[in-house]
C-alpha cells in the first residue's frame, strides 16, 4: 500500500513541487492550503493531488484536517512542514501581528503538525518529517528577526524531535532552501536580483523548486534511514554550514 504524504502549503511554489514530485515517486499525496481557493483548485484540476484547507497556525485544525486526511486516504508516514510566511520589517519598528503571525505559521505549526501524528507513526515503527527551513535561519537577515527566529526554532526543533524519536523508525530532517525561482522570488525587480542577490550565490543562478523536491523525495524515502537530526542546505553554495 502506497505510504501517505501530508506537505503544507502544498499547492503552490516550493509545495507544489515537492507535492508532485512525492506523487511520481507512488505516494499518496494530500497538500494543505491555507487562503488560495482557485490555485488549489486549478493544482488539485491538474495534479490529481489531495487538496485539503486549513490553517496549519491552529492546533485544532490541524488535529481535524489531519484526521479527515487519515479517514481519506490513510494515517500519515511522512509530513512535510512547508507552510510558511513572511511579515518583513525592520524590528524596531515591527507589530506584534507581524512578529506572532509569522512566528505562529512558521514555527508553532510544526507542533500543531506533528503533535497529532507522531504517536501513530511510534506506533507503526516508520515516520518521516522534513521541516522546510530556510537559508535565514541559519545567517539572519536584516528585516525578517520574526522570519530568520521561526526558521531557527525549526532546525532546533528538528534536532531534538530527531533524537525522541529516531529508535522508533522515525527519521526528521530539514532543507534550508536559499534562493528558490518561486513567485515570492520573481516578483523581486530583475536589476535587484541581478545585482544584489545573483553576486552572492556562487552558482550564480536562482535554484529551481524542484531541485529543493528532489532533496524531500530523498529524505522521505525508505532508504533514508540512517539519515535523522541532519540539516541539508540547498542554496547554491551561499552558505556552507
């Protein structure tokens, strides 16, 4: 029986490739959405993936969005923490909207989604979690301390989730993409990302979302095993951590 795949914010970007590229590897795959009921529609139209809405910043929805996933389609093997958003602004000046908002999406949903999953996966004997953190968790970046914050509480998170767990046949890891060719990312002015962003990548290009899929189909993969607590960065060479 085909192993079940949850990815948040699954619909669109980053979550989108790695929702597709799950499925061409034979998994059963649901993605959560948040606000963009046409862009689910049009992926679940074009995808044939599980499309499913809820807000991942709130415990309760996600123990019945989780719920009605495994009622679906089957209990959960591997979850992929991709949700995520930005508040940017300078801290001395930032509001608490901006600060708890993204902290709440970024971060706390990590326990609001792995919370009502982890026992059955203990239970069974195999699990895998992978947490889409962020280059800016690893090295901060001006305007984004609610941002870079979340992003390191979810490589924290990851290492000590990776170590309760890891006799049980449950592997957690986590990506740090750096810069992804992703809407957010392209609506950036060209001479913007020409100058200030491409001299910085020693690639010297933009990564695609579907090499960051690759590294999730990997670590979500049954071979993966002896892989837990591990952080991959896939920036183009940005940072070497």
């Amino acid at each position: 029986m085909a192993r079940v795949a949850v990815v948040t914010g699954g619909t669109r970007g980053i979550g989108a490739a790695v929702s597709k590229a799950l499925k061409a590897e034979g998994r059963q795959v649901a993605a959560t959405y948040h606000s963009n009921d046409e862009a689910a529609a049009k992926f679940k139209a074009e995808t044939g993936v599980h499309v499913y809405k809820w807000n991942v910043a709130d415990y309760n929805e996600c123990v019945s969005g989780l719920g009605k996933i495994a009622a679906d389609i089957g209990p959960v093997d591997i979850l992929v923490n991709n949700a995520g958003i930005t508040k940017d602004g300078m801290f001395h000046k930032m509001t608490p909207d901006q600060w708890y908002g993204v902290i709440n999406t970024n971060l706390n949903s990590l326990f609001n989604m792995c919370r009502p999953v982890i026992e059955g996966m203990r239970e069974r004997g195999f699990g895998r979690i992978i947490n889409i953190s962020s280059i800016n968790g690893q090295k901060g970046q001006m305007g984004q301390a609610n941002y870079s914050a979340a992003k390191a509480g979810d490589l924290g998170f990851t290492k000590a989730l990776a170590q309760e767990n890891a006799n049980k046949g449950i592997t957690v890891n986590a990506i740090c993409p750096g810069y992804i060719a992703t809407e957010m990312v392209l609506a950036v002015p060209k001479d913007v990302l020409e100058k200030a962003i491409l001299p910085q990548i020693p690639v010297r290009r933009l990564g695609q979302p579907e090499e960051v899929a690759r590294c999730v189909v990997f670590l979500a993969s049954d071979d993966s095993g002896f892989i837990t607590g591990a952080t991959l960065s896939a920036n183009g060479g940005q940072i070497m951590v």
